[in-house]
C-alpha cells in the first residue's frame, strides 16, 4: 500500500474487505482527496514518487478528477516513472477538466496554446482558462485576461480583460498586478488612474516583478511625458513609428519582442523598430539593445562591444 493510502487507511479498515481491489481503491480515492490540496505545490516540490504511481491509477479509474490530474501531469512531465507522453496527458487531463478540476482545465488550456498532445486551438484554450478562471484559479484568470487584451482565441476586449486581471490581481498574482497597474497608467480598458496604477505596480514590485520596477521607475524618473502608448492599435503605431516617432517605434519594438497585444512576435521586426528608436534618440530602447546584445537575444550573437556602446549611449546627458 502507498503512503497515500496508509495516510487515512486506519480510519476506514472497517468499512473495507481487506485485499479486495475495490477496498485497495477506496483506500487510494480517501487518501488523494486529503492529498490534492496540497496540489500544484507538491508537485512543484517534486514529491510525489514512483511509490504513488499504482495509488493514484486506482484512483484515477474510480474517476476521482484529483487523480486524474496527478496522472496527466505525470505523463505530461515524465513523473512517477512515466516516460512523457502528451497524448495520454491529454486524456487524463481533459478527464479532470470535464469534471470541474481548475487546475486541469489550466494546464489544459495551455496545451491548446501550446499546441502539446492536441492541435494548437487558441480558441479551446480560451474555453478552458475560462472555466478555470469562474472556478477561482488566478493563473487563469491571468492567463483569460491576457487573450482578451491581446484578442487572442477571442474577441479583444479590454473591459472584460481588466475584470478578469483584477480578479487575478487580487489574490496575489503579481504578472495580473502589473498588467493592471500598466493599463490604469495608460487608461486602457479602464478610466486612467494614477493612483491605482501606482497601487497596484507597486505590489506588483514588492515581489520582484521586474517589468513593474522597471515602470515604475520611468514613471518616477521621466512622469507621465513618457507614458507608454500601448493602447493604440498596431496600425496606428506602425504609422507613427514610419513616420520617425521614436516613442512609436520603441513601443512597437517591444510588441514584436514579446509577441504582445496585437502583433505576433517577430525577432528581427522587434530589432529593427528598437534600432530605429535608438537612433531617434530613444533611450529606453538604448538600454534595450545593450540587455539584447549583451545577452544575445533574438537571434543576435552576444557582442560586449555593441552592448557596452549601447550602455553608454543611454546613460550619457539627453
């Protein structure tokens, strides 16, 4: 018997033929239920053994959804001794999901992103982060607030994306904090708000979410003449920055860098607006070409040389 099944055994021997398959998994059904609220962590932890494996199989056919999402997640990342297989990850997960499990509805919207085990649907993964996100789960709700920003596998819609990041926002989910924070700086999807906008960076910050230090600091160092234009569309953008608007094409850049909001993600575009920009004068986008060279991002080979020039050109007098 497993430490799974032990854990709770004692108290329900009685009720159980002992040696029986159906009492063995009974056993391994009480004992994953007490155990899967301690689950995404122990998984993260790496807790669980090969030992749980016969357990939480039992489990997982009685159809406890807790079970079958341990099992998808041992497929999906080779635990318990499983070899990885994204086709049976999708099977069990898409079991838990079908039966209301959050977190298995998570994972399984980002496999229809992913395009892992089943053909990439951003749509499909937009149904299943919603149903985890009515369900409580903040990655969720992050991750459903993201695609209605981005318009994504849905419909853009800032409004429901700020209800959605907000809820995130709320029980702690730092990456929700900042994207909030950005879109009260700028009034997008929501009334324009300092104050919010700094409440909620500044949580976002207390936790290391780097991209809201960086933002705050530009908003403490430069005030609100260097407010990001992010909420324009990338139409408008393309045009400013064509135009020579040094601000357009550092933002610009950083869409095709990440992939965000309403461009795919694009390496060599992203160089090349940042390149522009710098060369506008844009420090900021300065700064962001010393980090690419000096780390030897988007398909660039590292150059210290370059990176150092790029370092000193954003630190020098404007």
């Amino acid at each position: 018997m497993t430490h799974i099944a032990r854990r709770l055994a004692p108290r329900r021997a009685g009720r159980l033929r002992p040696g029986s398959g159906r009492s063995r998994a009974r056993l391994a059904i009480i004992g994953i239920g007490a155990w899967l609220a301690l689950v995404p962590p122990l998984w993260a932890a790496g807790t669980a053994g090969v030992q749980d494996l016969s357990a939480i199989r039992s489990a997982a056919r009685e159809e406890n959804p807790g079970a079958q999402l341990l099992l998808g997640l041992g497929y999906l990342e080779g635990r318990y001794g499983l070899h990885r297989n994204p086709s049976r990850a999708v099977y069990w997960l898409r079991r838990a999901a079908r039966d209301g499990q959050p977190y298995a509805q998570l994972k399984l919207g980002e496999l229809y992103t992913k395009g892992i085990g089943v053909p990439a649907d951003p749509a499909h993964a937009v149904y299943w982060w919603r149903r985890s996100a009515r369900a409580g789960n903040a990655q969720a709700q992050l991750r459903l607030g993201e695609a209605l920003l981005a318009g994504r596998g849905t419909t853009r819609d800032p409004q429901a994306a700020a209800r959605w990041l907000t809820r995130a926002a709320r029980q702690g989910n730092a990456v929700a904090q900042y994207q909030l924070g950005k879109m009260y700086h700028e009034g997008y999807g929501v009334p324009q708000d300092a104050a919010r906008s700094t409440d909620w960076l500044s949580r976002a910050a207390a936790q290391g979410q780097s991209d809201a230090v960086k933002l705050l600091h530009l908003m403490e160092e430069a005030g609100q003449e260097s407010a990001l234009t992010f909420q324009q569309s990338a139409e408008v953008l393309e045009r400013r920055a064509r135009a020579g608007d040094a601000r357009a094409q550092y933002e610009l850049g950083l869409r095709y860098e990440s992939g965000a909001w309403d461009v795919p993600r694009d390496p060599a575009r992203a160089v090349r607006w940042l390149r522009a920009a710098a060369r506008n004068g844009n420090r900021h986008a300065m700064a962001a070409l010393a980090h690419i060279y000096d780390r030897g991002l988007l398909g660039i080979t590292p150059d210290p040389q370059r990176a150092a020039y790029w370092h000193r050109k954003a630190a020098a007098p404007h």
